[in-house]
C-alpha cells in the first residue's frame, strides 16, 4: 500500500491494510476517517496522537495479539506473522535465554496480571531479558505507562512498515 491509494480506496479497504498493526478497530477507523493525508509523516504523525488516549482497557484488548515474547504467535494471521519475525532474536535455539525469559514472563505475569510486552524489533534477546526484570520492580502505575508506550511503539512500527 503507498500513501496515494490509502487515500483513495474505500474505507474498509484501508482499515483492512492497517487492521495488523494493533488489535484495535477504533483506532485504526479514526486514521481511516482522518484521511486524506498530505504526506506520509502528516498520517504517522496523526496516527500517534491517536495513539495518546490509550489506557490499560485498550492495552488488555491489544494484548490479546501478541504472544509471549519468546512464544510462537498463535494462528496464521498477518499478525502472528509479524510477531514471528519482530522476534526473531528470541526464537532462536538459545535454550538458557529462552528459559530465563520463561521464567520473567512468568514472574511478570504473576506481578502484574498481563502479558510482557516489549518492541522486540531492534534488540537482542539479552537486552529484552533485561528489560524484563527491570521492569519486574517498577510500580503498577509505572509498569502500566511503561506498557502501552511499548504497545505505541510496536504499533507504529508496523504502521510504516506498512507504506514502506
Ligand atoms: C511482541 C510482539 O508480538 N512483537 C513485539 O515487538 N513484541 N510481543 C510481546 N509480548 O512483547
């Protein structure tokens, strides 16, 4: 898709080529609503204010998309697809670090009551492992911020992939 036909398609049609990037409908129908867009900046630009109403109702719903950071995505979606890929790193046959993040997630899920959720794109299992336990001692409220910016950056990496 490139920016000239996201504008001229019909709406289901552009809500279907960006529906991947996050397992939110509304978002995705307000940046379909908003078009057309000048430029590809002026549509990612738009996209992320979109992104600044989110709460923890809208990261349990996206939530539901991503699979355990070292867990292969469930179904055969585009999505799934995208999750294989983004964590590539961490499916690899590294069998300490796989276990290690078996255990965060683990840990985590026991603490915070959701799935970890991090941009796997861009860094190593190792990094992803640490940030785990970071965050393993961050405060509810904290943890929760820290998540959905997670969730925004996941998600607007895939929205310009998508026009790449
Ligand atoms: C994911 C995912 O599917 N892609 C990504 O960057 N991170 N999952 C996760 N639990 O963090």
């Amino acid at each position: 898709m490139n920016l000239t036909q996201f504008n001229l398609v019909s709406a289901a049609d552009a809500q279907h080529s960006i529906e991947h990037c996050v397992a939110l409908p509304d978002w995705a129908a307000a940046l379909v609503d908003a078009r057309p867009y000048a430029s590809l900046a002026a549509l990612l630009a738009h996209a992320e204010s979109l992104t600044q109403t989110w709460d923890s109702l809208a990261l349990t719903q996206a939530l539901s998309a991503h699979p355990r950071i070292g867990e292969r995505a469930a179904g055969s979606g585009k999505e799934a697809a995208l999750s294989s890929r983004e964590q590539g790193q961490v499916n690899s046959a590294d069998l300490p670090l796989a276990q290690a993040l078996q255990e965060g997630n683990a840990a985590y899920e026991q603490r915070f009551g959701q799935v970890f959720l991090i941009r796997a794109k861009g860094r190593s299992g190792e990094q992803i492992l640490a940030e785990l336990h970071r965050r393993l001692n961050n405060d509810a409220q904290q943890e929760q911020r820290e998540a959905l910016q997670q969730l925004r950056d996941i998600t607007l990496l895939r929205l310009e992939e998508t026009f790449r």
